[in-house]
C-alpha cells in the first residue's frame, strides 16, 4: 500500500510540474 501512494504522489507531483512549466514556456497558450 505504501509504495502504491508513493507512487500516485511521485505521478501528481510529476504532472504538476510539467503544468507549470509549460505555463511558463507557453504563455500564450495558457491565456485560452
């Protein structure tokens, strides 16, 4: 079970990550 969680909080810290750096590379894209 601990890895597991471990895992989903690597997954969603992971993707957050790359959200905010595409908001700042693009921010064009992120003015939708």
């Amino acid at each position: 079970m601990t890895e597991y969680r471990r895992f989903y909080i690597a997954k969603a810290l992971w993707f957050f990550i790359v959200n905010l750096t595409e908001r700042k590379n693009n921010p064009v894209r992120s003015k939708k």
